[in-house]
C-alpha cells in the first residue's frame, strides 16, 4: 500500500510530465508558426520584387514605392526567424538535446546558419546596394549597369533561402540518421 507522500510524489511527476509535454506542444506550434511566417513572407517578398521589376520598367519612381512598401516583409520574415530560433533552442532545451545528436538535425541546424547567413547578412547587403543604385539612376535619369548584376543576385538569394527552407521541412519530416 502507498503512502500519501508517494501519491503524492506520483502525481507530482504526473503533472511535471504534462507541464513539460505542453511546453513542448507549445514550442512546437509557435515553431512552425515561426517557419511558415518565414516561408510565407519569403515568397511574398520574392513576389513583390517581381512586380517591383515590372513597374520600374513602366515608372521608376513608382517602383521605388513598391520596393519601400516590401522592406516591411523582411520585418516580419524576421520575426519568424526569431520565433523559429527561439522556440527551436526550447524544445532542445525541453528534450535535453535528444534530438541534436541525430545527423538530420545537424544538417538542419547547418541550413540554419545558411539562412542566417545568405538572408539578413548577404540579402540585405544585396537589397541596400541596390535600393541606393535605383535611387540614384531616378535621381540622375541615367542607367546603371550594375542593377542587373544585383537583381540577379537578389533573386538567387531569395531562390536560396526558400530551398534551404524547403530542405528544412523534408529533414524534419523524414529525420534520417
């Protein structure tokens, strides 16, 4: 027969258990609230450099409004990214990092650098110099060769980083060893 004290310690651990299985839920859901965010806003921002692309042609400093109007995308992109890493490191956290020795989780965590890398470092390098040179082309009504240097660069960065969040999926999905 038990004693109360062990009931007790029972139902101690029991409610441990489910506190720390809803914590995970949680983190879980904001986590991959966090990568669709990021996703979704990729596109979105990929799209409207797009239509950017089109109304420049017709009318310059039209198309200069639009690209101002999209930088608020990467906002919000990098309000996911922060999401997806914070809620990432609590549920290593929650499972005592179970998950960070499998391979599949390494190279997980390796694209996230790359994300990390190509999108706010590179790509906003690449988006400012190019929102300075299509400035200066209105300003001065002339052409600048090097705009469609860095348009291509902005759309491989932009290709990039929706591959890397792709790959991000299928490793969490099929989690090889």
């Amino acid at each position: 027969m038990q004693t109360r004290q062990e009931i007790k310690s029972e139902k101690s651990q029991s409610i441990q258990i489910m506190n720390t299985s809803t914590a995970l839920h949680i983190c879980l859901v904001l986590h991959l609230s966090g990568l669709v965010l990021m996703a979704g806003m990729s596109i979105a921002d990929f799209i409207a450099y797009r239509s950017f692309w089109k109304q420049y042609a017709i009318n310059k400093q039209e198309g200069l409004t639009m690209l101002n109007a999209a930088s608020a995308y990467q906002r919000v992109m990098a309000i996911g990214a922060i999401l997806l890493l914070i809620t990432g490191v609590g549920m290593m956290a929650l499972t005592h990092g179970v998950f960070g020795e499998q391979l599949w989780m390494r190279i997980k965590i390796g694209i996230v650098v790359l994300i990390l890398i190509n999108g706010p470092v590179i790509g906003r390098m690449q988006g400012t110099k190019l929102k300075k040179l299509i400035e200066k082309s209105i300003l001065h009504d002339t052409p600048d060769l090097r705009i469609s240097v860095l348009r291509s660069r902005v759309n491989l960065i932009s290709v990039a980083n929706f591959i890397f969040l792709i790959s991000i999926v299928v490793l969490s999905i099929f989690k090889f060893n």
